[in-house]
C-alpha cells in the first residue's frame, strides 16, 4: 500500500515543482524591471541632483555675509546642499592647477566668491531654474548665476524617455506574466479535472473542492516568491562585487520594495488564476470534460 501511495503522489510533486518552477521565472522577470523602473528613478534623482548652478558673488562680498547668505540659503526648499568658495580658496585652487600664482604678476586676487548649489531633484528643470535665478538674482550682491542648460535640458529628455520605456515594459510584462502562470495553473488544474467532478458527485460543496487548488497555490506562490528573491538577490550581490559605488543609486528601499512586489503580485496571481481555473471545471458537466 506504502508504495502504491507513493507512486500516486509522485505526479503530483513533479506538476508542484514543474509549477513552482515557471512561476519563479515569470516573476524573476517582473522583479528585474520593478528593480529596474525604481533604480531608474534613484538615478534620475542622482544625475539631477549633482547638477551644479553656480552663484558668482560680487568682488565686495566679505566672507561672513556670504556665510550667512549660505546660512539663508539652505532653508529654502529647492536647494539639496552647496558649497561656497571663497576669493582665497579660489585662488588657491587655481594656483594648484596652473602650477603658478596668478595674483603674483596681476598685482591682486582676481577671482571672486561663488557659491556652487545642487537642487533638490523636482526642481533640476530649466523652467523651475529660470524662476530660482530670478529670485537669488535679487540679491545685489550676486554678480551672476550659470547652470548648464543644455545639459539640463538633455538629461530630463533623456531620462524622461528612459521612465516611459520601463513603463511599457512593465505593462506588458505584467499581461504577459498573467498569462504565462495562468497557463501553468490551468494545466496543473485540467488534470484533475476528473477528480473535481467525482467529488461534485459525491456531493461535496464548491469551497470543499476549491480548498486544496487554492492550498497548492499559496505553497507555489510563497515558494516561487522566495526563489526569485533569492535570485534576484545573488544577481544584486554580483553587481555589487563588481562596481561598490552601486549602492549610492540602489537604496535598501528598492531591493524591500522588489521583494514585497514578487511576493505580492505571485500571490495574487497565482490565486487568482486558480479561484478562476477550478470555477470552470466546477461548472463543467461530465461530456464537457471529455471534449477539452
């Protein structure tokens, strides 16, 4: 009997792994491009945020008014930090990479301050800098205020085509992933269809017959969700064996927010394509189940 048992049983593991299986594939492929979308995001943030808009300080600007207008400065919401540079560091700087003191056959300092600002990403866009220049401009003692418009203007585009690619992407691959695992729970489910309707002969309730697919696919979903992750996980660990710095663009958020998407949309997924496929084998009459 022991071996009858598990001859039975052994088609049935093989159709749980066999289903494990291709949902682990289908939502290692829904967790690269959620990972991708938000480490898209973290980047364009990134990229936006190390834009520098320098503010040229007047030559009468002393040393504690522009440390108070930093001061000033950093209340304001647009601004993500800055750094002033004064005359003499200026100088300073300039005397290292010439390799020679200008002041010396000038007769003085020829540089002024300035104050090197980067925006807060929401406001690294030129129609938002064209009304900060306006307002730090009305400061009589800022000479001037540069930024890099074109670029500016190229890493917006550039960044904005980049979201609306991984946008589609992510659309599409959602139908695609739906498709693919209800595909695989329907097979699973069509054979056992004869064992659905004996139990409907014997008189068993819906939910009575229901409960062990539904059962089945919360163990496939859990476990297809903890391999993809685990996936998912060793690819990120490469990637940062190879390039450290990655992990001042992947925050701890993204790889929490990829895991808890894999494990919620497997879940409902793969309950969903059961609740649906079982349903229809329940409204089946026996000739019908022949004729599929």
């Amino acid at each position: 009997m022991g071996k009858k048992h598990k001859k039975s049983r052994k088609p049935r593991n093989i159709q749980f792994f066999t289903l494990c299986i291709s949902t682990t594939m289908v939502l290692v492929l829904i967790g690269i491009v959620v990972f991708s979308v938000l480490t898209a995001h973290n980047l364009s943030a990134y990229v936006k945020e190390n834009l520098t808009v320098t503010m040229i300080l007047t030559e009468d600007m002393t040393n504690p008014e522009a440390a108070k207008l930093c001061k000033e400065l950093k209340t304001r919401p647009y601004i993500h930090r800055l750094t002033y540079i004064s005359k003499e560091q200026a100088l300073k700087e300039q005397t290292q990479a010439m390799g020679t003191d200008p002041s010396e056959f000038l007769g003085g300092n020829p540089f002024v301050g300035s104050i090197e600002l980067q925006l807060n990403a929401d406001y690294a866009n030129n129609d938002s800098l064209k009304w900060i220049s306006k307002q730090l401009s009305k400061n009589k003692k800022v000479a001037e205020i540069t930024y890099p418009r074109d670029l500016m203007d190229s890493v917006n585009h550039n960044l904005q085509k980049i979201n609306i690619i991984l946008l589609t992407l992510a659309a599409l691959l959602t139908y695609v992933s739906f498709a693919l695992i209800n595909n695989s729970v329907r097979l699973g489910i069509y054979a056992r269809r004869f064992s659905i309707h004996t139990m409907k002969l014997v008189g068993a309730s819906w939910s009575f017959i229901r409960w062990p697919f539904i059962r089945s696919a919360i163990n496939i979903s859990l476990l297809a969700s903890f391999m993809a992750c685990a996936v998912l996980g060793g690819g990120l660990y490469a990637l940062y064996t190879y390039e450290p710095e990655i992990l001042t663009i992947i925050t701890w958020e993204i790889p929490a927010i990829t895991a808890a998407t894999i494990l919620l949309v497997g879940f409902i997924i793969t309950m969903f394509c059961t609740w649906l496929s079982v349903n229809k084998f329940l409204r089946m009459k026996a000739g019908e189940l022949y004729k599929i």
